[in-house]
C-alpha cells in the first residue's frame, strides 16, 4: 500500500515530465500517431463497398462512424511499453529505473498518457474531415452513452497497457521479445473489430470473438461510441472488459515479479 501511495503522489509529476519529454519530440510521437491510422484505410475500402447499398445494415455513413470511433478508440488507448520494456531490459537501462522511488511501469503509464493532448491536436481535423465527407455519419451517435464511452475507453487502455506489460516481459527470458507481440497484434487486427465490425462476421465465429480479449481493446469501446451497443449491451461489455482487465493485471504482476527476479540474477 506504501508503494500504491508513492505512486499516486509521484503520477502527477510523472505526467509533467512525460509531457515535456512528448513536446520536446513531438515530431517523432506525431509520426508515430500517423502510423495508427489504419481506420481510414478501412473506411475507404468498406465505403466503397457499400456504396451501391448496406452491407449487413451498415450504409456508408454507418461505416465513416464506425471508423471515426475506431480511429478515436485506437489513438486513445495506444501505448509502447512493450518497445520501452524490450529496450531496457536488452541494453539493462532497467538497472537505473529499478533504483527509482517509483514503479518503473508507473511512468510508462504516465509516458503514454502524457501523448493525450498531441494526439487530440491531430484526431480533430480528421475526424472533422470524415464529417464533412458524411454528415450523415453522426445519426446513430448515442449522447446517453458518452459516459460509458469514456469509461470503455479507459478499460481499454488499462488492457492494452497490461497486454503490452506481460509481452514486454517476455524478454526478461528472451532476448526480445517484439516478434510474438506482432503475431498477437496480427490475430488482434483480425478479431478486434480494427478492419472491419465484428458485426459483419458469421454467427458462430462472431460468438467466439465477443469473448476473447481483443474485442475488450477495441470492439467494445467502439460499439458504444457508435451507438451499436445500447443498453444491456453497454454494461455486459463493460463487464466484459473489467474481466479481462483483471486477468491481465494478475498475469502482468506475475511475469514482472518472476522477470525482475531473473533479472538480477543475471546481473544485468
């Protein structure tokens, strides 16, 4: 408990710096940004697919709202632990932040949160843009349901940050440990409602899918901020994705307590 409250005195702290160190490299972190906007390549290609009529109920404004949301979704909830993990743990830069007062994960959180007013500078034109190119998209929106939107969004990025955490110390055995959280962003591409709305799958794979993790890192958040989730529909998904969010915190204490262990063992 001692350690939980140095933490949550130090986090505002933490977050100052994080945000000094993105301005003062705010053109590679704008790059960065610019390399998560696969929802606009999606939306292109599903709005030409829809447009000589709805596929499966989704028009082309349904679409652009769907990926407006997606991009929102993936912009907010991304994070790099797993590259922050890899790197200081290979080149052994972890020895320093383990001597610090505070968590070293602690100010990965706070590094990534710290991007949040970047990434709004650059999500607003876009977004505008797409409203402009559809107007029609912002119809189904569910102002009801922005508090559980922003909630959602919070869930998933404590997921993502957690998923991120247990890969990145994978390489505490392995020399790194990136090439097995690629394959895992492939399948979460795939399942995660990122290329296209777990909607459009069939029924029995589409059954599967609302239960694994990856619709919790972005199927759910997006669902209820384009108002396809109202509801009953809004809660189960939340609860869906505390569930994950707790599994995740589990195994990610489990893996850093034995990695750091090794860690010293070695040590590095």
């Amino acid at each position: 408990m001692s350690a939980l409250r140095r933490v949550v005195r130090a986090f505002p702290s933490l977050l100052r710096v994080g945000l000094a160190e993105m301005v003062a490299y705010r053109a590679e972190v704008i790059v960065w940004i610019l390399t998560s906007t696969l929802p606009l390549v999606m939306l292109a290609v599903w709005d030409r697919v829809a447009q000589d009529g709805a596929v499966q109920g989704f028009g082309q404004g349904d679409f652009a709202r769907y990926f407006a949301v997606a991009l929102v979704v993936r912009q907010l909830t991304g994070t790099w632990v797993v590259w922050e993990l890899n790197q200081q743990i290979r080149t052994g830069s972890l020895s320093a932040a383990l001597l610090k007062p505070t968590h070293p994960l602690a100010w990965f959180a706070a590094e990534s949160l710290a991007t949040m007013p970047i990434r709004a500078v650059v999500l607003i034109p876009l977004i505008a843009v797409i409203a402009l190119w559809r107007p029609e998209m912002g119809v189904g929106f569910e102002p009801a349901n922005a508090p559980a939107f922003v909630l959602s969004v919070l869930l998933a990025f404590g997921v993502h940050f957690l998923v991120q955490t247990i890969f990145g110390c994978l390489a505490f055995w392995l020399d790194q440990s990136l090439g097995l959280f690629n394959v895992w962003f492939a399948v979460w591409a795939l399942f995660s409602g990122y290329i296209a709305p777990i909607a459009l799958m069939p029924d029995g794979l589409r059954a599967a899918v609302e239960w694994l993790p990856f619709r919790a890192l972005l199927g759910i958040p997006v669902e209820i901020g384009a108002g396809l989730a109202t509801g009953p529909a809004v809660w189960s998904g939340l609860l869906v994705q505390l569930s994950w969010l707790a599994s995740c915190a589990v195994l990610a204490a489990f893996v850093w307590r034995r990695g750091v262990l090794r860690y010293g063992a070695v040590g590095a």
